[in-house]
C-alpha cells in the first residue's frame, strides 16, 4: 500500500524536516516501482533506483536497508491503529477487522490502485518480498492482538489472542496472494469478506 496524502485529523501536520523525508520516501518508491514494472525486479538495482529517484545509493540504503523493504514498506499504520481504537467496544472482532480493511484497501486503491496490485503481485513471485511482507505481517498482528486485549481484558500475549490475530493475518495474506494469482479480477474487499467469513464460522457447506 502506498502512503495516504492526508493527515489524520488527531494528529499534527509533519514540520519541514519530516516533509522532506516523505517526499524523499515517495521518490524512491515511485522510482522503484516504475523500474520493476518496465524491466522487473531481479533487474533493478539500487543504482538504479537512486539514479531515477535523483538521490544517492546510501540515501535509498538510508531510508530502505533492503530493495524488498522499498516494495513493502509504507505508512499505514497509524490509520490501521486509529481505525481498529475507533470501533465500537461490543463489536466482534471480524466485523472491526472488516471495517479496517475495508478503509484502508478503499484508500490504497483509491491513491495508487497499479501499485498496489504489482505489490501483490510480486508477494508471490518474489521469495524475498513474500518474506518480507510476512515480517510486516506480524508487526500488524501485534498491534491487532493489542487492540483487541484493550476491548477484551485479556492478556495480549495469551495464547487465544495470539492464535486469532496471526489467524487473522495469515487470511489476510493469502487472500493478497489468491487476488494475484487470479489477476486481480475480483474485488478484494469482496475476497477479504470471504476470507474473514471462512476464519469466522468455517469452512462453508459443500453441495452434495
């Protein structure tokens, strides 16, 4: 996903400093994924990425220790974490894991819809981005099993949380890789619903 345009309403608008990085961030992103898609990714260097970005090779190695963390990385995380505090105490954990989704997939198709489906895309061509974006699954996953012991009153690092949230994230990147491997045909709100319907109340009946 790419990085939203706007700042959330609760917190402030970034200084100069913080700008520039942005703008420097965004550069580089968009340098590699023009890159990738004209020649792919095994072909495209860091040299490369800095040259189309107008930055220098430890600039991106700065910002980006790794080229699959270019392709990963972005800044969704405070709207994940705002949208997951802002649901309703008494609603199920799927409807609030729906809603989130729904929001934040809603905005990245809306910003940058090309990017997001090359992401996918190359979460399942590329070993080193699908193992990347397992990392940052876990990352998510501790903060969906922190938002939910805040609602539940239990323990984050119980068993039961932990088997839920990394459930949930699991679903999740599957869903990301079905939607790719079938040419992003579908809409993936739609298959995320799916998804979450099957970690809900299982697999659904088959037809005799």
């Amino acid at each position: 996903m790419t990085a939203p345009r706007t700042t959330p309403a609760d917190q402030p608008a970034p200084g100069l400093r913080e700008r520039k990085k942005i703008k420097t961030r965004r550069a580089i992103r968009a340098a590699t994924y023009a890159l990738i898609e004209e020649q792919g990714y095994d072909a495209t260097t860091i040299e490369q990425i800095a040259d189309h970005a107008e930055v220098s090779p430890s600039t991106v190695l700065r910002y980006f220790p790794a080229k699959e963390d270019i392709v990963v990385s972005d800044e969704w995380e405070p709207v994940i974490t705002a949208e997951l505090r802002a649901r309703p105490v008494a609603e199920s954990w799927a409807d609030t894991v729906r809603h989130v989704m729904r929001t934040v997939l809603g905005l990245a198709l809306a910003e940058e819809p090309a990017v997001t489906r090359l992401r996918t895309r190359l979460g399942v061509e590329v070993p080193a981005v699908r193992a990347r974006m397992r990392e940052d699954a876990a990352v998510t996953g501790r903060l969906l099993r922190d938002t939910l012991a805040e609602r539940s009153g239990l323990d984050p690092d119980s068993l039961e949380l932990r088997v839920l949230a990394m459930s949930v994230m699991g679903g999740l990147m599957e869903t990301c890789h079905y939607w790719a491997e079938t040419g992003h045909r579908d809409d993936i709100r739609d298959l995320v619903d799916r998804a979450l319907d099957v970690l809900e109340h299982g697999l659904p009946a088959v037809k005799p």
